[in-house]
C-alpha cells in the first residue's frame, strides 16, 4: 500500500491507477464518439426524411395518375354524348324543322296566290323520335367524384343533365302530339294541319306542335353546348393535373382535347346564344406549380 499512496505537496494520491484492467482497453477521444453519434443521427434522419418523401410523391404520383385517367374517361363520354346530339340534330331535328318551314312557307305562297280556293296539298311527316340515352349518369359520377372539374365545370354537367332530361320530355309530347294526330283525337273542330300550321280555328290556335319541334331543337342544342364547355373544363383540369404529374415524376402525359371535324362544326350552337347562362362564368384560377426552394425540404 506504501507504494500505492504517497505524498504529493501533503497531500496523499494513488501514483497507479486504483483498476489497472482498464489500461488494457482502447481509448476513445470523446469529441471523435460525439461527433460520430452526431453523424450517425443526421444520416439515419436524413434517410429517414428522404424514404418519407419518396413515399408521398410515389402516393401523389399514383393519384394524379388515377385522376389524369378519370379525366381522359370523361372526355371520351363528353365525345359520346356531343355524337348521339350531333347525329339526333343532323339526321332527325333538322331535316324536320327544315320541312315544316317549308311547308309554311308554301302555304303562305298558296294563301297569296290562290284566287280561286284551291286546297292546299300538305304532306306531313308522323316521324316519332326515339329518346335519347347519352352516358350522363356515368359521366355525373366521374366529373363530380374522380375528377377535380372547377366550378364551371359543375354548373356544366347539372345544365347538361337538365338539358338530357327535357329533351327528352319534349320527345316525348311531340310523340304524344303525332299520335293524337294519327288517331284523330283532336280538339272538336281542329285537324292535324290545323296543328301543323298552328291554323285558328272559331279564333283559337293550338301551338303545341310547333312548340314541341322548336322545343326539341333548343333543347339539343343546349346539350351540345353544355357537353362542349364541360369537355373544356375537364381539358383544363387535365392539364394543370398532368403539369403537376410532370413535375412529380418527370413524365409527360399529354391531355386531349375535343374538336368536331369541320363539317359538324355547324352543328354547334353559337356561344352568344347563351350569353346569360355564361354570365356566372367564373375566372379559372392559375394553379402553375410553383419552383421554390422550400419546396425541397416539404
């Protein structure tokens, strides 16, 4: 013990060490430990944060995906119902409409010119109309639900489903006037050209056949509108999804948009027409992706 303890200045301290076993052990300089343990953290840290990061964008990929697809599904049923208007227009509500101005027109030139009370020989046409059956309630679901349409866009697809739905009410009186034309079970005193050439008679005219077929027309033309500026919302929509798309995954997904070939082109109605309608028109806001640096670390 003697040689364990001796005095330094008066004061007695152990020259060797009291665990001499703990020579044996490597040394480690604590700044070297601290600093390793430092790193060690912001390394776990940081690849924590990045497999987060690859986690949401790999989420917000697949979403924007899924709604890039919506989008181009909507489209294709914007493109479906804009054809059976275009051709339920073209084949059907023109070619009538055009025959009954005629034969107005004809009687009118028969009143003028017939001196001696000729009849005037009218040959109408009891065509009914088939109603019509547009893929609207799948195109409410994906415009309303899959696809983030704007607020135009909503007004569009509840005034095209309106328009649907009264043209084919319209149809359907005009049917019901066809056949009250073919049974005979008219007014007292009236006759189907009475009707077809909206004719007084005893001073009362009935306008229910010319109100029927104008009926039809606007109505299909409201749905060939509507279905247009829907369609042009969902473009919209499809590109400020497919930028962001871009942005994620640095692949390009390229938008269609809806052009009737030029012949049809007609067939649409002029956007002056629904001059009040478009009034509610809103401002689309500008959704561009934004480059910030702090955008890195969100």
């Amino acid at each position: 013990m003697a040689d364990l303890w001796g005095p330094v200045n008066g004061i007695y301290t152990a020259a060797t060490p009291l665990l001499p076993w703990l020579d044996s052990l490597p040394r480690i300089d604590a700044i070297e430990l601290g600093g390793a343990l430092i790193s060690a953290g912001f390394g776990a840290g940081f690849g924590a944060w990045m497999a987060g990061r690859i986690a949401r964008n790999t989420k917000l990929r697949d979403e924007l995906l899924v709604e890039l697809r919506s989008a181009d599904v909507a489209l294709t049923l914007c493109a479906s119902i804009m054809d059976v208007a275009g051709a339920f227009k073209k084949q059907h509500v023109l070619i009538v409409q055009n025959k009954h101005k005629s034969d107005l027109e004809q009687f009118k030139k028969h009143q003028k010119a017939n001196v001696q009370g000729e009849p005037f020989i009218l040959k109408m046409d009891h065509l009914k109309f088939q109603l019509i059956k547009p893929p609207v309630a799948e195109l409410r679901i994906m415009v309303l639900k899959e696809v983030s349409v704007s607020p135009n866009g909503v007004k569009s697809m509840v005034a095209l489903a309106d328009a649907v739905e009264n043209l084919n009410g319209m149809i359907v009186r005009y049917n019901d006037i066809l056949e009250m034309f073919e049974s005979g079970t008219l007014p007292i005193g009236f006759k189907a050209e009475h009707y077809y050439l909206a004719l007084p008679v005893k001073g009362v005219t009935h306008n229910e056949y010319v109100s029927a077929l104008e009926g039809i027309a606007t109505y299909t033309d409201d749905v060939l509108f509507f279905a247009r500026k829907l369609a042009e919302c969902i473009t919209l929509q499809g590109s400020k999804v497919a930028g962001r798309f871009a942005a994620v995954s640095g692949e390009a997904r390229p938008v269609r948009k809806i052009a009737a070939l030029e012949e049809n082109e007609g067939l649409f109605p002029l956007e002056g027409n629904y001059e009040n309608w478009m009034k509610g028109w809103e401002e689309e806001p500008d959704n561009k992706v934004k480059k910030s640096w702090w955008r890195l670390f969100k």
